[in-house]
C-alpha cells in the first residue's frame, strides 16, 4: 500500500522535472520538451490533489 506522503512526494518530484524541463527547453528553444514539461508538471499537480498513484491516474486519464 502506498502512503499519501509517498504519493505527494511523487507528485512534487515530478512538478520538479516539469519545471526543469520546460526551463531547459525554453533554453534549447526545443518546443517538443517543453510541451513534455507541461504535460508532466500537471501530472504532479493531479497525483498531489487527487492522491491516486501514477498507475491510478493512467488508468483514469487512458478512459478519457
């Protein structure tokens, strides 16, 4: 079983990633790694409000 402190803090480490990638490809001008960026900073952000696992939110968003 997983923790609610282990989910937010997977959550907050990819909010982290996201933002990091978005800087570096606004650096790169790579528009394809930024979008990833994005993408993977709203992720955390829904793993922390929703507190649902990755395996959890993929499932969720795959049935969208």
């Amino acid at each position: 079983m997983v923790t609610m402190n282990a989910i937010e803090e997977n959550g907050n480490l990819h909010k982290m990633n996201g933002a990091l990638k978005q800087k570096f490809a606004s650096l790169t001008e790579d528009d394809k790694l930024y979008q990833e960026g994005i993408q993977q900073e709203e992720f955390g952000k829904l793993q922390i409000r929703y507190g649902k696992t990755e395996e959890q939110l993929d499932m969720i968003i795959a049935t969208l």
